[in-house]
C-alpha cells in the first residue's frame, strides 16, 4: 500500500513538474494579407502583388517556434502596367521562363526557428520556389496581431535565369537583376 502510494505521489509530481516545462503551443492562421513584389531592370522595375494562400505561426508563449505559408504562384499581378502590357508580363511571370505556374502553382515558406529580440524575431526557415528548396533568414516584426516582413530573394538560386546578367553575357539594357523584392504584411 505505501509502494502504491508512493508511485501515486510520484506520478502526480511528474505530471505537475511536466505541465511548467512543456509549454502548449498555439497555432495562429493568418486572416488577412498583403504581399507586394518589386523585380528591378536595368532600365527601371516592375511592381505587383501576389496572394497567400494560407498561412500560420506556431507559437509558445511570445515566442515563434514554427510555421507554414503557401502563396498561389497563379495569382501573380502585376500594378505598374495596364491593357496589353500588362497581360504580357503576367503572361511571361507564369511561364517556365520565371514562376512556371502551370507545374508550380504554389510556393512554400516553412519556418524552423525563430529568435525574439524585443517585437522582432530573427527568422530561420526553408523557402520552396519552382520545387527548389533553400534556405532563408529574415526579420519579421510583430506588433499586436501584425507581422511584417521584407525579403529579398534570388531567383537564379531556384533556376530562374531569364534576363540574369549572372548567366547571360551581352543582355546590355534587357538586363533583370537576380534579386526580387517582397513586402509583407500578416494579420492573425
């Protein structure tokens, strides 16, 4: 009878000490979004939006441990042309050329760790791009229920080659710089 209850006792000690060093993590999805896309020229840039399809944090206490964000490649926009040109550059963002949105429709952010300083996490993830994968670190500033971020990514690094000066030699004013430009904005 002691054993048993000393096992009880036991058990119940563990299961409390358990609960303090096992903090329950939340998953916030997104509710609302803005991605804003900037692709610079030579002779100037372009600019557009791009949806999210769904995304979420995971979190611990203040403290982001994790999270997931697919963006529709299909829904690529562009906000600087109208009529025909803009067609043609939407038309040309969704071919193999660049996103190849008939066979990649989506793109995937995953994060693996974040460390907080003050409302800003310095952000440690994977980015999926044309079904490449690579790694990426970035800022993402909370504030209440509102996360914003500024990426820069390199397009060559997922295959996308169309127009690079690092690739192409003699492109002269038909040159595309590798780097893109994306604004973020969460509301969760």
């Amino acid at each position: 009878m002691k054993k048993t209850i000393k096992n009880a006792l036991i058990l119940t000690v563990a299961t409390a000490a358990s609960s303090f060093t096992n903090p329950v993590t939340e998953r916030m999805e997104v509710k609302e979004s803005t991605i804003s896309w900037v692709g610079k020229k030579v002779t100037g840039k372009h600019t557009g939006t791009i949806n999210l399809k769904e995304g979420y944090l995971e979190m611990e206490g203040e403290n982001i441990v994790g999270g997931a964000f697919v963006m529709d490649m299909t829904s690529i926009q562009v906000t600087d042309l109208s009529g025909e040109w803009k067609d043609k550059l939407e038309g040309h963002l969704n071919s193999d050329d660049f996103f190849g949105t008939a066979n990649h429709p989506t793109a995937t952010l995953v994060i693996e760790s974040a460390t907080k300083s003050e409302s800003t996490f310095s952000v440690n993830g994977k980015i999926t791009i044309k079904g490449v994968t690579e790694p990426i670190t970035f800022d993402l500033k909370m504030e209440g229920s509102t996360g914003t971020t500024a990426l820069k990514i390199d397009r060559t690094k997922f295959g996308i080659r169309y127009g690079s000066g690092s690739f192409f030699d003699n492109l002269g004013d038909k040159t595309i710089y590798d780097d893109f430009d994306l604004d973020v904005t969460l509301k969760f």
